[in-house]
C-alpha cells in the first residue's frame, strides 16, 4: 500500500503507524515530515508494509524520477526501516519487495537504497539482491553510540 493511495480521512492514522514504527527502531525518530513532503511536492511515495491486523510492518519513504532527489529513471529510497524483533529480516526482504513494485510500476529503471554497514544482514540482503556499493561514507555520533546503525537494525538510510 502506499501512503499517497489513502484518504485525506485515514493519513493521520497511518502517520502515527509510522511513528510508532520508527519509535521502535529509535526512540524519538519521526519520518512524518518527509513522508508528507514526498506527497505534497509530487516527489515521490511512502511504501506502507502492512503486517498482521492493523499493525505496520515497515515504510519506505521513496523519491521518483526526475526533478525529486532520485533523478532521472531512479526510484530513491530516502529512508526505510522494518519493525524490529523476530521475523524483521523477512519483514526487510518484503520491504525491497514492495520498493522493487513501486519502481517498477512508475515504469524507473533503476532502484537506489543505502544501507549502514553495522547492519550486516540487511547490507548483504541487499547485495544477494544485485544493489552495488557506489558510494561509501563515514557516519560520526555523538555521544558516541550506534543510533539504529547496529546489527539488528534493518534500516535503509542514504546520506547523499
């Protein structure tokens, strides 16, 4: 499902589904405003990953094509994440799924997604996948902690 698809009426509780997912991967993290931005600009989508009843299984804030960040014939995504805890590795492989389709279906030949490389399965997921390394960062916290950078994490976050 995707954000841009909802009503009006349903947006705000699909927003607070998205905080209280990114609030699990780290305490505070909102992606309100980007998921809103995308909309309103016409940049892009929120991929919306429905788990069991009415819980979130995942987002993925994406920017589509030319005059968003992605560019020409890509869809970027600016930062995804799965709910964490068992079953978040095939909650990620779902996620690049649903990222894949929405590509796809905007007819982008091309599909970019950055990955921290603390957070080793979800980065070799993405190799066994065909995404290549084609620029390299170095990311610095203080305090100095990992944030959601950390092994169990299945984040996708690109700090172009």
């Amino acid at each position: 499902m995707l954000y841009g698809e909802l009503s009006t009426t349903e947006r705000p509780a699909a927003l607070s589904l998205c905080r209280t997912l990114t609030g699990a991967v780290y305490e505070g993290l909102s992606l309100e405003r980007e998921i809103t931005a995308a909309q309103a600009q016409g940049i892009g989508d929120t991929v919306l990953l429905q788990g069991a009843g009415s819980d979130l299984d995942g987002l993925a804030v994406c920017h589509c094509g030319a005059g968003s960040e992605a560019g020409e014939d890509v869809c970027y995504v600016k930062f995804g994440a799965v709910r964490p805890g068992p079953g978040a590795a095939e909650r990620f492989e779902r996620l690049l799924d649903a990222c894949e389709q929405l590509a796809a279906e905007k007819g982008l030949g091309q599909l970019d997604a950055g990955v921290n490389l603390a957070r080793q399965d979800a980065y070799g997921r993405m190799v066994d996948r065909g995404f290549r390394t084609w620029l390299q960062g170095v990311t610095m916290h203080k305090p100095n902690e990992p944030g959601y950078s950390h092994p169990d994490a299945y984040v996708i976050d690109d700090w172009r």
